[in-house]
C-alpha cells in the first residue's frame, strides 16, 4: 500500500527550510564508510540466513538493450525460484516462500514481465525504469507520459530519474514539483526516485535531493542507474539514511532505501544489511523498505549457499541462470 | 547436519535478524603462557626473572573470570636489579651511532610484525579490549611508530647536535593502559639512547611479551626491562638514583604524588587523559557523534571525554548520540564484531557513583578573589608602583656603593602581576607572530638609545667596559633574531588523513620566569624576547642581585607594549618564587636558580601541575648561541598544537 509522505499541512517552503542549513562532512563520511565494513561481520548459520534475507530484498533486474521476451521470462522464473529447491531444503527453509521482492525492466517489458509472472503462477510485483531512464534529459511531457503507460501496462512499482541539472544548479522547489507530478503520474504505484548520486556533485547535494525526493512523495529513495560512472557506494548510503532518519524523525514516515549498481558479490550484500542495521535498525530490513537492484548478485548468494549446505564450490552451470 | 548443532538454525535467524558470535581463536596466547608454565616474573636483561618468595597475583580473563596464569609480584629489589641492567646497558646503547639504533629498532618493528596475532590475542585475552581495536590499530601504529623513531635515531647526530640522552628512562603504567600508549613512550626514549625500566601493574602480560621480543633481538638485552608490581613501588622506581627521568601516564591524584615524591628527577606527565570535544551548530552532527562514539566507546583511550554542545543543537545532537548508542555492542573481546569488551560490574559501579555525584553536585560557586588595590611598586600593568608591604631593598655593587632601592614584592604583587599578565594575554596571543616580532624590534630599537646607560649599568655592576659594551650588543640582538617567521615552528604536512595537517606553537597563557643572578640584562633579554615571541604574557623576576638594567628596560617597555603584558617584580627571589609556583593561575614557571630553588619549584607547582622548567642550579652559558638561544627555549616557549582541516565535499 502506498504510503502518504507528506502531502498535507507543510508548504513547499516550509520543505525548503529543512534543507538550509546542511552540511555534509565529507572526510568523516568516508571514515565512517571505511569503518562499517570492518566493524561487523555474519559468520556460518548467521551467514546464511542474512544471505537468504538479501534475496528478498532483491529487484531482480535487467536493463538492457538486447532484452526480448524469453530473457524478462527467465528473469520473471529466477524470481519465482532464486536459490535451487535441495539447497532450502537442507536449511530447512523450502517452506517460507523465498522470492526476490520484485522484477525491474525497462517500460517496453512491462508487458513480458507481467505475462510471465502470471503464467509462473505468483505475484512478485513489476518494477519498471522511466522518465527518460537513465539520463533523464528528456522533455517533461514525455517523462511523464512514460509513468502512466507503465502504470498501465501493469507496472506496480515506478523508478523514476531525477532531472540532475536541476539539482546542480540549486533549483531545489523545480525539482520537488518535477516529482510531484511524478508522484501524480504514478497513481496508486510505488514511486521509487533515482538520485543519480554519481553525477550530483557533492554528498551534502545528495543529502538535498534525497530530502526533497522524500518530502515531494517518494516511497522508496534509490542510489543510482547502474549506469553511471559512480552507482552505489557506501558513503552515499551512509548520507541518504541519515536523511531518511531525519525524514522519520521529522514525519514519522518510513521511507525505503535502494542501492543500486555494482554490487555483485555476496560480501558486499552483507555489508549492505549491515549498514541498514546500524544506521535504521532492524525495523527497516524487509523488503517494503530496503531493496537491492541487482543482476549477478542473486547467483553468487546461491553459490555461496551451495558452499555452505555442500562444502563444495560450484560452478555457473551447475545453478540456473537469471 | 543442522539439527545436530547447537544454537539457533537458519530459520530462526532469518527472522530475528541478529548478529551471531565471530570468535577469534585464543590458542596461540595460551600456547605462549604454557611456555612459560603458566607463570609471569619480570623480564630483566633480556632473561627472565621469577625469584621466589613473592606474593603472587592471578591473571584472569576479565570475561569469563578463567585464570590464565599467575604473575610474581616485584618487590623492591627486583626494581633495582631492573635498573641497574638498564644502567649497564645505557653505557654500550647510548653509545651506538644513530644508525645503529635506528636499525635496532627496525628489527624491532618486525619482530613485531612477526608476531603481530600472538602479541594481539593476548593483548586482547587479557585485557578485554576488543580485538578489532588492538589488531587494526595498536599493531599497525606501533611498528610504524618504532619505523618513525627509527628514522629520528638516523638522523639524530644532525637535528640534535649537542643534545645527550638522560639515562635510565622509568615508565610508570597504569592499571588500564593500552600497547600503543605504552609504545608511544618507549620508542622516543629507545631512539635517542636511552633505556626504559617499565613498572606495569601485576597481571599485564604484553608488555613483557614485548620485552621478551626485544630481548631476543639478541644484541642489546639490556634496553628494555619491565617489572610487574604494585603501585607502591613506583616511588622505588622513581626516586633510584639511576633513573634518570620518569614518564607517567595515568590519574591526575596519583601523577600529584609522584610530583611530590621525586622532586630532583625530571617527570613527564600525562594525567587525566580527557579530551574536550567541542560540537557547534555548523557541524554535520551525525558525523560529530560518530566521532564522539569513537573517541569515547571504543576501547581506545581509558580517559573519558568531555562533550561540549552549542545549545542551539543540543536536542539534536543527544537525540542521534542516544539512537547511535543503542548500536553499540559490548560482548568478549576475543570477538571480531564488538565495538568494546565487556566492563565488569565494577566498572559498572563506578560509572553510576559518576553520574550520582554529578547529579547531587550544586552549581559550582563562584571563586573568590582578594580584592585589589594597585598601589605597589613593582613594575606592573606598565607603570612602577608601590609594593603591597611598602619594603625597599637597596642595590649595592661589589665595593658596597649603594646605587637605588628596588621594591620588596610581595603576595599580593605576584597576585596583581598575574591578573594584569591574563588581561594582557587574550589580545597578545591573538596577534600574528609578525606583529609581535615587530614589537620586539621596536624595543631593540628603542634600546638603542639607552644603550650608554644600560653600558654603564652593568659597568657599575663591575663588568669590564667590554664586556659590558658585549652583553648590551648581544642583547639587542636577541631581541631581533625573532624577526624571522620560519623560527616560529608553524609547519604544515601531508598525511594520509584526507586534508592536510598544521602545526601550531600555541602560547602557554601566563608564564612566570625567575632570571638568573648572573647575566642581569642579557638572560632577562633573552627570556622576555622568547616568551613574547611565542605570544605568552609575562610576569619577571630580574637578577635578585642586580635588577637595575632590567628595571632600565622597563622604561622602554611601558611605552612600546600593552599594558600588564609584561610585569616585574623584584625582592627576594626565594619568597617571589614561593608565592608564584604555589599561584594556580600561572600556567608555566621557569626557574633559574639554586638545586633547592629547583626542587621547591618542583615540589610546589604539583597542585596544579604547571609546567616547569627548572636549572637545577646549573650555570647556564647566557652569551652562547647553544645554551642562550636554541630549539630548546622554542620548545618550553609553547605548545604544540596540531589542527587537522578536513576539507572536500
């Protein structure tokens, strides 16, 4: 169920004045960053289950220009079936309805993706790219118009970009009445907003933009494309939770978080759980309010899966690819 | 597989979401204390000493409470037999060349990266600190510290020409002392030539791990022996005659005593050992409490730390330091993901007796102040006025001519000098080393003018007219060689901390100097233009025999500086010295004197723990470039301040 920011009571201005006065140290951000990945560490059983917790926060992507049907269709049954039914199995867990928390594609795949869920007999809801993904640098009308057909097409979730000119030149009320409409666009769909932290400048801007998404409506909050230079790092999560905290604490209103980009190993989706742990506690690692988008991570998790339950290590064909 | 296990399956973690145990393994310590049969001495002279008949005290995990081993502790004569072997060692050590040292102390370095996991599980099995801190922290910055030092002995016959180590150095360790803190102050001492007798508190089983390391290098046993005892026997280590200078790092109380004890000896002192942190609105405050959580919860330092918050953000800051605290986590240290070990119920005990305290504690009372009346006859806030008892001394020269009477100062003086020299103080020490250079040259050339009656001042003194022409010369000269800003120490570095890093020479605040008899113009010269320079305000107490030139320069110096900056104050120098080392509110005395003079100043100034910096009645060679100017007045001049500015966003 989409939940309602703010959208009552508080001016634009009002917003605005939140965001005055941030700054951002950056070489204590990094330190931080630096810290948290040796600060905490899962090993054997407690390994495992935080393994197979990723894998329900994972959006099972694909983004690609060669995409076709038969591709989102095995992605759509990587979803259903993310970790070999033997290997549950031995750990006890083939009962709890493992699944990715949803499938991302771009807009021209929505209608795959939902096809193909159906006949896979689920409800694994469709994410879908939009507002001239991944650039942005698109008339407004068309941006717009691209939410509504993927609305229509089937699509429950909307990752929109934001428009990043907008935000380099300090246009702060442009930019959250730009993902207003967007929040109008979406209806009664997930908007998930893309900051592009990669290419905003500076972490105090991206702390700006994440305030601004959140306060314009957003439900989730989400790192990056996965195609630019810089996608998900640690110091830019560290700036975008403290700004959902913030938020919550200003609001009350739990807003989700999504890295994006780049992360590929099992290790780091460890280090990522971690991270919401430390900064937003435990109430925010479930999938309403974290998600990992991400391609080639889901087989590493399994091949580290398969180690544990085999003492083995596997190779790619020996596990069913996405 | 899974059912056989004890402890919570998968399932069940998968929805509470917990951190589980990382254990790291203690057996590598354990096989160490087997070698040793389970039983510690002391390590003395690269040999182990386990005389019998000591009481013996267990070594226990301070988690589980298991014993690991039993320590001997010493007893006086063990203290002894540790010196002289640290004495006996001196002679060969301090005798090496630089590089031999320096490459001592490398194999040294490596030693300990050789055996950097035995030397941190134990350090971390019998302290309880967590590992994560000891291996990523301590090891890394220890060897690195040795490699540094290392670097120092190399190039110590150039940057310390004529500088001799002490001797036998005694470090004195408290019952919570971390491995670096401990290397921090042996390395220095090693480096220059001297060596180190440690007196660690019983069941502190690292340092004589190191020592062991040390010892088996092979060549030099001797530089380094540590003796385990209790806490009376510091004054046996401190007060031996070989020791030469004591390093002490612990609680204000106990570091006040061993001032009182051994007064005679130099002692260095780090007390208290807590920081300030100051948080202010401009802060990114999640940021600022991360770095208050590590500086207060991470089992790095055994001080506290005080937080000051600009009130405008105090909810803000206590609300994200109470969210970030929840976080923490406590278990054993031997574990890879806990932020501290965990504190026994006496630590316990004593944290809530501190926040009792402080919630009984009234608003403090405001000091009372005698009021003061200026009417004396001192030089001070620039201008001569009567002393407090209305007493003059006359000055006589050798043949008993009477040439003036100077003021007999007294309490109430020193009192009065004091409180001008702080009102002097903020708007001195906020000038630019260049504007207070420029004062300084100012007064040379203002003495310039007087400089036939300064010459025959001190020709009346009984100076040949040479010699009296030399010291005016050189006077004038001392007061001009600061004019060169490079001589101030500011140096600005690279390092690996994303920003670079600025030395600083901070003033000291109010700095109290007793001149020498001899050289009456030249050594108060000398004095004032390094105290001045380094932005500190004054109060002087000439030559007690002839104070006339140095009155002759206060002339000049009430027309060229601010007022109370510089204040001076003649009589008797032994009761002045009384009245300004037992003054709490003069930060820094210099003692140029009798030995007694010395021990007095040392013995007095343990209520607050001024700095001093006493002659021990030893002459002092005022007209030599070496002894009368030098790095040595740079470095008792100021302190060191070292600002690190992040910077980037």
């Amino acid at each position: 169920m989409r939940r309602h920011a703010v959208r009552s009571g508080n001016t634009s201005q009002q917003y605005l004045s939140w965001i005055a006065k941030v700054q951002v140290n950056q070489p204590a951000v990094l330190r931080r960053a630096g810290q948290i990945q040796a600060r905490r560490t899962v090993k054997k059983e407690w390994e495992v289950a935080w393994l197979l917790k990723a894998v329900t926060f994972i959006d099972l992507t694909t983004l690609s220009g060669d995409d076709t049907f038969s591709n989102v269709q095995r992605l759509c049954y990587k979803a259903k079936y993310p970790i070999r039914e033997d290997l549950l199995k031995a750990l006890d867990m083939h009962d709890k309805g493992i699944t990715t928390a949803a499938v991302c594609v771009y807009p021209a795949r929505v209608c795959d993706a939902v096809k193909a869920l159906k006949a896979a007999g689920c409800n694994i809801p469709v994410a879908s790219v939009a507002t001239g993904f991944p650039a942005g640098q698109t008339h407004l009308q068309p941006r717009l118009e691209e939410i509504r057909l993927a609305v229509e097409d089937g699509a429950t979730e909307i990752d929109v970009v934001i428009n990043r000119t907008l935000v380099l030149t300090g246009q702060w009320k442009a930019l959250y009445d730009e993902i207003r409409q967007f929040r109008k666009a979406c209806g009664e769909a997930h908007l998930k907003t893309i900051l592009a932290t990669g290419e905003l400048g500076s972490l105090t801007n991206i702390y700006k933009a994440s305030m601004i998404a959140m306060m314009a409506g957003s439900d989730f909050i989400k790192t990056s494309t996965g195609k630019e230079a810089v996608n998900a790092t640690f110091p830019v999560a560290i700036v975008m939770l403290r700004a959902i905290r913030d938020f919550f604490w200003k609001t009350g209103n739990k807003i989700g978080f999504k890295p994006a980009g780049g992360i590929r190993s099992a290790k780091d989706a460890l280090v990522w759980l971690s991270l919401i742990k430390e900064e937003l506690g435990d109430e925010w690692l479930k999938p309403e309010l974290f998600r990992i988008g991400a391609s080639t991570l889901l087989l590493d998790i399994e091949k580290q899966i398969f180690h544990h339950g085999t003492g083995r290590h596997a190779t790619y064909h020996e596990l069913p690819m996405s | 597989m899974a059912e056989t296990r004890a402890g919570p399956q998968v399932r069940e973690i998968f929805n509470t979401m917990e951190y589980g145990p990382v254990p790291e393994s203690d057996a590598c310590a354990l096989a160490w204390l087997d070698t040793q049969n389970r039983q510690l001495g002391h390590y003395v002279d690269g040999k182990w000493l386990k005389p019998g008949q000591r009481k013996t005290v267990p070594c226990l995990d301070p988690i589980t409470g298991d014993s690991l081993a039993v320590c001997f502790e010493a007893q006086a004569e063990d203290v002894v037999a540790a010196v002289e072997a640290a004495q006996t060692a001196f002679t060969d050590w301090s005798s090496q060349a630089g590089a031999q040292r320096a490459q001592h102390l490398t194999r040294l370095a490596k030693a300990i990266q050789k055996h950097q996991k035995l030397l941190w599980t134990l350090e971390s099995l019998a302290t309880g600190r967590a590992v994560r801190e000891v291996r990523d922290r301590d090891m890394p910055l220890a060897q690195q510290l040795l490699c540094y030092h290392a670097g120092q002995a190399y190039a110590q016959e150039k940057a310390l020409a004529g500088w001799e180590p002490v001797g036998v150095v005694g470090l004195i360790l408290p019952p919570t002392f971390t491995f670096l803190e401990m290397m921090r102050r042996i390395a220095p001492a090693l480096a220059v030539g001297c060596t180190v007798v440690a007196l660690v508190p019983p069941a502190c089983p690292t340092p004589l791990l190191l020592a062991q390391l040390a010892g088996e290098l092979g060549a030099f046993p001797g530089i380094l022996n540590v003796v385990s005892g209790p806490a009376p026997l510091r004054s046996a280590l401190a007060s031996h005659p070989a020791v030469q200078k004591v390093a002490f790092y612990g609680a204000v109380e106990e570091g006040r005593a061993l001032r009182r004890t051994c007064t005679g000896t130099e002692l260095s002192l780090a007390l208290g050992a807590e920081s300030l942190l100051l948080l202010t609105e401009t802060a990114d405050l999640d940021s600022a409490v991360e770095g208050v959580v590590d500086a207060a919860w991470s089992d790095r330092s055994p001080g506290g730390v005080r937080l000051l918050i600009q009130e405008s953000v105090w909810d803000e800051a206590v609300r994200r330091l109470q969210a970030r605290m929840t976080r923490l986590r406590v278990g054993r240290g031997l574990d890879g993901a806990v932020d501290m070990g965990t504190r026994g119920a006496a630590a316990i005990a004593q944290a809530e007796s501190y926040v009792h305290q402080a919630q009984k504690q009234d608003p403090p009372s405001p000091l009372s102040h005698p009021s003061s009346v200026p009417r004396y006859g001192c030089f001070v806030k620039g201008r001569f006025q009567a002393p407090g008892g209305q007493n003059f001394r006359p000055i006589q020269d050798l043949s008993g001519t009477l040439h003036g009477y100077v003021a007999e100062g007294t309490a109430k003086d020193v009192q009065d000098a004091v409180e001008a020299a702080h009102q002097a103080a903020p708007s001195w020490a906020s000038q630019s080393p260049e504007a207070r250079a420029a004062l300084l040259w100012a007064l040379a050339a203002a003495l310039e003018h007087r400089e036939s009656v300064l010459t025959s001042c001190l020709e009346r003194q009984g100076k040949g007219p040479k010699a009296a022409q030399e010291e005016v010369k050189q006077s004038l000269e001392r007061l001009r060689e600061w004019r060169t800003p490079q001589a101030l120490g500011r140096t600005l570095q690279a390092t690996g901390l994303r920003g670079p890093v600025l030395q600083l020479q901070e003033p000291l605040g109010v700095l109290a100097i007793v001149c020498p008899d001899e050289w009456p113009l030249l050594a108060f010269v000398t004095l004032l233009a390094t105290a001045l320079t380094y932005g500190n305000s004054l109060v002087m107490v000439p030559s007690e025999d002839y104070p006339l030139p140095a009155l002759e320069v206060c002339q000049e110096v009430s027309d060229l500086f601010p007022a109370g900056l510089v204040n001076v104050l003649t009589g008797s120098h032994d009761h002045v010295t009384r009245c300004l080392a037992l003054h709490q509110d003069a930060q820094a005395l210099w003692y140029f004197g009798s030995a007694q003079g010395s021990q007095f100043v040392e013995w007095a100034s343990a209520g607050h723990l001024k700095s001093v910096w006493v002659n021990r009645g030893a002459p002092r060679a005022w007209d030599q470039e070496t002894q009368g100017a030098g790095p040595e007045f740079r470095l008792r001049a100021s302190r060191t301040k070292i600002l690190w500015l992040p910077m980037g966003d």
